[in-house]
C-alpha cells in the first residue's frame, strides 16, 4: 500500500493530539488549556486529513503529498502551541504560522487532485 506510511503518521498525529487535548482538560492551566485545546483541534483534525488522503485511491501522488502537507502542519502548529504554553516559548510563535501555511498547501493540493482526478 502506497499510503502506508502516511497512515502510520497521521494515526500517531490523532493519538498525540488527544493526549494533548485530554492534558489540556484535566491537567493545565487556563492560558496552558487554551493554547494546548486550539493546537490539539487542528492536529487531530488534520490526524483525519491524512488518513483520508492515503486511502483516496483516486487522488494519486498529489493527494498523498496533501496528506503529507496537512499531517505535518498539524504536527508543527500544535507543538509550537505547546512549547509556547509548556515551556514559556514565545519565540515559536514565529513557527506556527509555518504549520498553517503548510495546512492550507494541503487543502490547496487536494483542491487541485480532485480537479485533476477523473474518479473524486
């Protein structure tokens, strides 16, 4: 399976983004809860993202590139959340907008395979 490895990813994505969503319910503080519940949100929802990539048999590279985009977007804008709330680290507020930007490429990838796709 082409995917396999993008499964694998975006599977230890979703299992770290709830552990950061349930530390940030039961164990932080209210600034800590905040940022560390935003940043769990979008890794899990691009957890999702990615597995819906690697299994669209019809989207090609380009939608595996997506998957790749999005997961690791998610991953970098959710630990730069965490290391801003946990670690006092305003400097990786610089970071975080990389993960965005790498996101919106994701979406932007699966736009363009599915116009390219005869099967979407």
């Amino acid at each position: 399976m082409a995917g396999r490895d993008l499964i694998v990813f975006s599977a230890l994505n979703g299992a770290l983004a709830v552990a950061l969503g349930a530390f940030a319910a039961h164990g932080a503080g209210p600034q800590v809860k905040t940022l560390l519940t935003t940043g769990a949100h979008y890794q899990l929802a691009h957890a999702v993202f990615g597995l819906a990539c690697a299994l669209w048999t019809g989207g090609g590279r380009l939608a595996r590139l997506a998957g790749w985009l999005g997961t690791t977007g998610g991953l970098v804008f959710s630990l730069a959340l965490a290391f801003i709330a946990l670690l006092s680290l305003p400097a990786m507020g610089a970071v975080a907008p990389v993960g965005g930007l790498l996101m919106i490429a994701g979406w932007l990838c699966v736009a363009f395979a599915a116009f390219q796709s005869r099967s979407a």
